[in-house]
C-alpha cells in the first residue's frame, strides 16, 4: 500500500520568505504526483500535476520537483504572500490518488 | 464551466439513520471518485467509477457503505445504519478519461456529522 509523508505538519514564514514543501511515498511505480491547496472548509484546488516521466513543472511562483527513485517531491513557493496561507497537499497517481496528511503554512504580514 | 458539485454541502443526521451525497461531477468527464476525509488527514479513496461501473471499490470501509452512478454522470453516495466514526467530509472528484491519470479536479465536499 502506498504510504504519504509530509514534513513539516506545519510552518510559519514571514511575508516573503521563499517556502519548501516535502513529500516522500514509499511506491515509485506512479503514473504522476499532484499538489494541491485547500483552505479551511473547502474543497481541493490542483496546483501542479507531474507526470512520471517529468523531474519538475512550474507555474508562476510555484514550483515542483519530482525524484521517482528517491520517492521525493518539494513544493517551492517563491516570494511567499499572506494569500498563500493554506494547506498544502501532494497526492500520488497509479489511477486513484493517494494523498499525505498536508502541512499548513501561515505566511505572516 | 461548472466544476464539480456536491449536495448537500453540510448534513447532520442521527446514529443508525440512512443517508446520500450526491456528487454531480464536470460535464463530459467520464471517470469519477469519492474520498473521504477526516479531521487534520488528507482524503481517503472511496471508491472509482469507469462510466456506469464501479471499477474499483476496494476503499469503501464496510458494507454499510454503497455507490451508485447509473447513467454514467451523477453519482449518489449512500450510507446505511450510520456511526458516529462516518463523520467526515466526503469530496468527490471527476476526471476527463476513464482510467487514465488526467488531473482530477475535486468538488467542496459534504461535510457528514452523525451524532
């Protein structure tokens, strides 16, 4: 069964600060891995989906990171904003997904 | 467009009585899941629905727990003889192709509280 880790549960930055997201799963044979942002009482917002195939993929200020045969990936958030206060959830693919426990990031004014 | 939709979006209901969600997912996608999720954990697969057909249901807790989709579009939920352990919110998610790993884009969720 695929296990989903994220470290840390929780983080605090300053306004600014760049943030660093981990996630490890224990199975590398997945079809890709999504992160995805939820705010309190609502539903899931997919940020980026990486394909297996794929060692990164950007989107504005975000970017992710994919090592299969380490079963890694970081979620880089640049020049972090109080609006990117959420939690953060990575999610692996083999057709259904499994998702971590998500870390909570407070970006403080 | 319309994404994903759930209803109710909040439903209380007492120990042992009967209830359905109902998820309407993104018109046109053919693939449709259900997650559950608890407090302060991420979602949980439920169940994974190829058109009319649930392809796979290996997530679904206990018999008490039953999905249907039986024209291929809306799916309903259904929990029987409900626990105060059913209390959590139930996201559904729809995706373009049937087993494929498109992304999958997820609706608010109901939130169930069996008291």
């Amino acid at each position: 069964k695929q296990e989903v880790t994220q470290i840390p549960a929780a983080l605090s930055v300053p306004e600014g600060e760049n943030l660093v997201l981990n996630c490890s799963f224990t199975d590398s044979a997945i079809y890709n891995l999504q992160w995805f942002r939820q705010d309190p009482g609502k539903g899931l917002t997919s940020l980026l989906l990486i394909q297996s195939s794929q060692r990164e993929q950007t989107s504005g200020r975000l970017n992710a990171s994919l090592d299969k045969s380490s079963g890694r990936s970081t979620l880089y958030i640049a020049a972090s904003q109080p609006g990117d206060s959420a939690t953060y959830l990575c999610a692996v693919n083999d057709y259904k997904l499994s998702f971590g426990a998500g870390t909570t990031v407070t970006v403080r004014a | 467009g319309a994404g994903v939709s759930q209803t109710p979006s909040n439903k209380v209901t007492e120990k042992g009585k009967y209830v359905e969600l109902r998820c309407d997912p993104i018109s046109g996608h053919t693939a449709l899941y259900w997650y559950r999720q608890s407090l302060g954990q991420g979602p949980e697969f439920l169940i994974y629905f190829q058109g009319t057909g649930a392809a796979d249901d290996s997530g679904l807790p206990n018999d008490r727990f039953f999905a249907v989709r039986p024209e291929g579009s809306v799916s309903t939920l259904k929990i029987q003889r409900t626990e105060r352990g059913d209390s959590a919110v139930y996201l559904c998610a729809s995706s373009l192709n049937e087993g494929s790993t498109d992304t999958q884009y997820f609706g608010p969720g109901t939130r169930l509280t069996v008291l």
